[in-house]
C-alpha cells in the first residue's frame, strides 16, 4: 500500500475536548484545531469555556473552536454535550477525555467521599463521556478515544493517592474499552503526561523540594509545557494510528526511564 501523505490531517473531523479550557486540554484543543478539526471544549464553567473557545480561534485561519458547559459526573450533561457536539460540528469522530480535578492529602485523612469524587470526575467521568461517544461512534463504523491518564498511574508520588487510584482506573478503562469496542471501528488510546505545569499543580512543583526531587529523576531536566502534549493527541487522532489501539503514549521526558543516574536537577 502506498504511504499515505496527510497522516495527521485532521480536516473534517469534529471532536469533543473535556476539559478544554484550560491547561492539558486547552493545549490538546489547539493541536486539533490547527490540523483542521473542529472542536467543542466542555466544562463545568460556561464563561470559561466560551473565553477559550475565542482566544483559541484567534490563532487560527477561521473559528474552529466552541464551547459548551459540560459536567463529566452528570449523565444528563454528558449526554447534551455530545448531542451538540453533533449538531455544531456537523459530525463527531474525537473524544478526549481531559476534565480533571487534583487533591494532595496525605492517605490517612483522605475521606471516602474525597476518593469517590476523585474516581467519579476522572475514572467514572472518561466512562461515561465514552459510552455517550460510542453511541454516535458505533453506528458510524468509526472514532477515536482519547483517555487523559498521568504519570501517576505507573509509579507513586506521596500525598496523590485518590488521583493516582483513579489515574490508574483510567489506563485499566482504556484497555478494557479498546478491547470491546475496535470491532466496531472505535480506537481507545491514553496519553500519560509526566511533571507537567499548570494552574492545578504549580504551587506544588515549582520552587518546591517535591519539584527539585522529581528533576532529579528527569533526564530532561525540566518540568513538561502543555503545548508538548498536543503532538500525541494529534497523532492518536489521525490516520497515522490507524493500527494502533489500547496503548497508552507516557509523554514525560524520560521520568519512567530513569533509575539511578547523575543529577540532572537545575535552578528552575
């Protein structure tokens, strides 16, 4: 067969970005906008929404971007989200499951409550925005489900254990969805971002003794940008993963990599 020459051209397609507005998922969105998608970003913030939806469109030739409020632990908001994802974007063949919250609390005092929440919005939350996609996917014969899942859903990092657990649950989903649903055309992949800086994590990465001790376990020397997240968002979404499903991409500057090695850690 010949080699196709628009692997990851995205023209046409229409995708649902949870979390869209703002850090990893504002990131993901723009990736897809810029190689021709359109994209409806979801959150739980209307206004949030909508103010992102414009700036991302100011970066493009014309407006590919919209919002929506969306609730990924509320059936009824995921459903509407999906239906408007149809009707706006005349088709939907991308879901990217990004919405997410973060909770550093050390194990012993972390209520039930707490972790149920934790699991709903990520594990729960990528289940349900699934399932409504899969309604549209299945029928067409095609789609492309991209889950959110973390470096903590491989090794340990203290005081996170209700994300890591449902970090965790995300990567085990994506096997299990990838599993069930390719026979019908539908794909399910996950990135795993590493160290990566935004408004959730940033007081506790930057200029702090947890920040210098994950460095000094990155090769890269450096915290990730969310911007170097897209280029796995885009290529899992594409014509040129055709062939790949249930694999779960760790985009972390060699974190996972590293065992005992010379100091990498800088001033950051």
């Amino acid at each position: 067969m010949p080699i196709q020459t628009a692997l990851f051209d995205l023209t046409g397609k229409g995708a649902l970005v949870t979390g869209g507005a703002t850090g990893i998922g504002r990131a993901l969105t723009a990736g897809l906008a810029a190689h021709g998608a359109r994209v409806l970003i979801g959150s739980r913030r209307a206004e949030l929404v909508e103010q992102a939806a414009s700036e991302l469109n100011a970066d493009i030739d014309e407006p590919r971007v919209f919002g929506t409020r969306l609730d990924v632990t509320d059936n009824d908001s995921v459903e509407a989200a999906v239906h408007t994802a149809t009707e706006r974007l005349g088709s939907l063949d991308i879901l990217i499951n990004c919405a997410g919250i973060q909770l550093r609390k050390p194990a012993i005092d972390l209520t039930p409550e707490e972790f149920n929440h934790m699991y709903d919005v990520h594990a729960t939350g990528s289940l349900r925005c699934a399932q409504a996609a899969a309604r549209v996917f299945i029928p067409q014969g095609s789609g492309s489900i991209i889950n959110v899942a973390s470096i903590c859903s491989f090794v340990d990092n203290i005081e996170v254990s209700a994300y890591a657990a449902a970090k965790s649950a995300v990567l085990g989903l994506t096997r299990s969805l990838a599993n069930e649903w390719v026979k019908h055309g539908v794909r399910t992949n996950a990135i795993a971002p590493g160290f990566v800086v935004t408004d959730l994590n940033r007081q506790n990465l930057v200029g702090t003794d947890r920040g210098r001790r994950i460095l000094e376990r990155t090769p890269a020397a450096r915290f990730g940008q969310t911007s170097e997240m897209a280029g796995t968002a885009v290529y899992l979404a594409s014509p040129a993963a055709a062939f790949v499903n249930g694999q779960t991409i760790v985009v972390d500057g060699g974190f996972l990599a590293c065992g005992f090695t010379d100091s990498v850690a800088g001033e950051q």
